[in-house]
C-alpha cells in the first residue's frame, strides 16, 4: 500500500534544481517522513522520530531531522515537487468541472488565506506568539492546493497579498490561450487590480457584492431560462463602478432557503448559473482548510 500511495512522489525530488546528494538523509526520504508526519497524531517532531522512526529503513538523527526542516534547500526541493505534482494531476485525476462545457478554456481557481498558531520555537512580538498566515489557491478541476504566498507583517490583508504576488503568478503556470478566473471572498475586491489582470493576462475575477458599494445599473441581459442551471438566478446586470469600471452582478435566491446573494465579476461571457455554481465552489477551500486542521490535526506552523 505504501508503494502506490508514494508512486507519484518517485524520482521527483532528484528533478528539482535545488537537489543535493545527501547520504545520511536524502531528499527522497525528506519527502517520505513529510507526508508520514501529516499522516501520524505526533503533535511534534520530536515524538513523531521517537514513536514512528524505527518503521522507516534510514531514519534521521534528531539534530539532522530538525536542520532538515529549517534548510531553504529542502524548502526549495519541496516547492518544485509540489509544483511537479500539481502540473502532473491533470493526467491521472477526475476532472470536477468537465461537466460544465462553457469552461472548456477555462482554469479555474479558488483562492484564500490560511491562519493557524504559530510554532512551538516561533519568536514572540510584544510577549505574545502570532498567527502564521498563508495564501492557497485550490485547482477546482483537480482539488490540487498550491501555495502562493506567505503572509507578511503582523496580519497582512488579502489584496496586499494578492498584489505581491502579481497577476502572472496568480495565472499559476497556465498556458497562453486559455483564460484564468480566480473566485475569491469579498476580502479581494480591488477594480483596478481586477482591471490590470484581466487585462495584462487574462486572468478574471468573481467574489460577492460588499454591502457599501456603490454603483450604476446599465443593462439586465437575457439568459436562457429554460436551462435548469439557471434555477435561482433572478437577473444578470451589467453596471458601472464610481471609478468607470464595468462589471457584471448576478443575482440569485437559494431556492432551497429563499436567500439571496448577488455575485460581483468582470467575466462577461459564462452563462450566470455557471457564475453562481463557482462561487458556490468557493467553499471547498474552507472544507480543505478544515481538513487540515481537525482531520490531520495541522493547527502549527
């Protein structure tokens, strides 16, 4: 069992740029204890070696294991096989939005901050520990989560983020041609960014009206009715912001509940239930998120 759920790690460590031999703790077996880690209820390191290191072939000596994982080395061996992974999964996992035709040329993506304590030996800012924050964005075709960012400063807002990271590095890799729409909370709502993305690399947004803002209406544009996605969708507006920017609100009522919820794009061409069905998937960051820390019990830098 132990050898299919590795296969996709194989040889990946060896193909990174920063990849060093290390006989006494190899990259490869770095990899291997990593995911082990996750996988065990050992709540440190320490206890992780002591309960389960005799299981392993080589296992690290304490002082190694630990330098191991302060190394930027294998921080950078990590990355790249993490990346190798995520443009390798599209070949052997289920594709989640084949369904929806109109997404053909899409990549789709689901992105949010991630906050938990910080580590055990973390140093403390006025007599306390901070939160350790991170931006994740999830593949909503594969599940695959990709790291962007960390979070700098004491608790860096969303769209500072977002723009450290700069349009291209938001597209992820995705080849030219193909466009890139990034679902995010009302946290990462910035016209002119949005503007600057969409228009440097096609790159587009969809999040949820703020409740203060102010805008224009222009036009309610006809959809298909007859389409059972559509179901809820009770218009679909184009208007104009303060500033000039055109953008589109779809409104829809849960016919399930009777709420109602108006999301805020500048994609123009996707039928609106699509619009609505992503945003709905917006959630499925969250449920990785939770996974994380109750199922794996990840709560620590």
């Amino acid at each position: 069992m132990d050898q299919v759920f590795f296969q996709p790690l194989n040889g990946l460590a060896s193909t990174s740029a920063h990849a060093r031999p290390c006989p006494e703790f190899p990259d490869a077996d770095f990899l291997h204890l990593g995911v082990q880690r996750v996988l065990e209820t050992s709540p440190s390191g320490r206890g992780f070696l002591q309960e389960h290191g005799l299981r392993f072939a080589r296992p690290p000596g304490l002082a190694n294991y630990f330098a191991a994982l302060r190394s930027p080395r294998r921080r950078d061996v990590l990355r790249d096989v993490n990346l190798a992974l995520v443009a390798a999964s599209p070949l052997t996992l289920h594709d989640r939005l084949a369904e929806i035709p109109e997404l053909a040329h899409y990549e789709c993506f689901v992105a949010d901050g991630h906050w938990h304590k910080a580590a055990v030996h973390d140093p403390r800012h006025e007599d306390r520990k901070l939160a350790v924050g991170h931006f994740f964005s999830l593949n909503l075709r594969t599940h695959t989560l990709r790291h962007l960012a960390a979070a700098e400063g004491l608790h860096e807002h969303d769209m500072s983020a977002l723009k450290r990271i700069k349009p291209q590095g938001l597209r992820q890799g995705v080849p030219k041609g193909r466009r890139v729409l990034l679902v995010y909370d009302k946290a990462g709502i910035d016209f002119a960014h949005w503007k600057r993305c969409r228009q440097e690399c096609a790159l587009y947004f969809l999040s949820r009206v703020k409740e203060n803002m102010v805008y224009d209406w222009l036009e309610s544009v006809p959809w298909d009715r007859t389409d059972a996605r559509h179901h809820g969708v009770t218009d679909d507006r184009r208007v104009m912001t303060r500033d000039g920017h055109r953008r589109r609100i779809v409104c829809y009522t849960d016919p399930a509940t009777g709420t109602a919820y108006e999301f805020l794009t500048n994609e123009m061409d996707l039928p609106p239930g699509v619009i609505v069905e992503l945003y709905r998937r917006r959630w499925e960051v969250e449920k990785v998120y939770d996974e994380i820390k109750n199922k794996l019990g990840e709560q620590k830098a």
